[in-house]
C-alpha cells in the first residue's frame, strides 16, 4: 500500500491578479470619437445636400442634425463610462443604435435618390 503523505500533492493555482484592463479603455474612447467624427461628417454632408436641394429635404436634415446630437451625446456618456452594462451582459441599447444607423442610412437614400 502506498503511504499517502508521499501521495503527489495536488497542483494549486496562484491567487487571481487584480484585473488590469491595459489599453482596452483607451481603445473604445478612441473607438467613440472614431464614430463621432465619422457621423459628424454624415452629418455635415446630409445638412450641406438638404440646403443645396431646399423644401423636404431640410426636414431630413434636421432630423439627421437631432439624431446626430443624440448619438453624441450618447458616444460621449459610453466613452467616459457613465454607462456600462453589467459584465457579460449585452446593453439593451444596441438594437436601437442598429436602428438609428439603418435610419441614417435610408435618409441618405432619400436624400441622393430623391
């Protein structure tokens, strides 16, 4: 019979480290302004083509001007962390965001078609 104080002791795992989130918070502030900037000039060229073309079209851009300052506002609370979903948990605000970018998308269509 084998003596078990000369049994292999089992392998233990170092205590866990503090999280260290690295670059990861740099990378989606600069994600954020990415898409601000991006939209800005969505934004800016949809309003320049609403004046240009005059009567319905300037409602669009109004509408585009809006959306734009709610969405900025919006990148602005998620890039400083204001607002975070639980971890592991999905936000319930990205089916909103897909809407406002299908949104954006059919008020240029509109407005190029048009």
């Amino acid at each position: 019979m084998a003596d078990p104080a000369a049994a292999p002791s089992p392998v233990t795992r170092p205590a866990a480290a503090p999280r260290d989130p690295g670059l990861q918070p740099e990378r989606t502030r600069l994600a954020w302004r990415r898409s601000a900037l991006s939209l800005t000039l969505v934004v800016l060229l949809t309003a320049r083509l609403a004046v240009e073309r005059g009567g319905a079209a300037i409602v669009i851009g109004l509408i585009a001007v809006v959306g734009w300052a709610a969405l900025i506002g919006y990148a602005y609370r998620r890039a400083t962390g204001a607002r975070r979903p639980a971890a592991g948990q999905i936000s319930g605000e990205v089916p909103l965001l897909g809407l406002v970018t299908a949104s954006y998308a059919v008020l240029g269509a509109i407005l190029i078609l048009g």
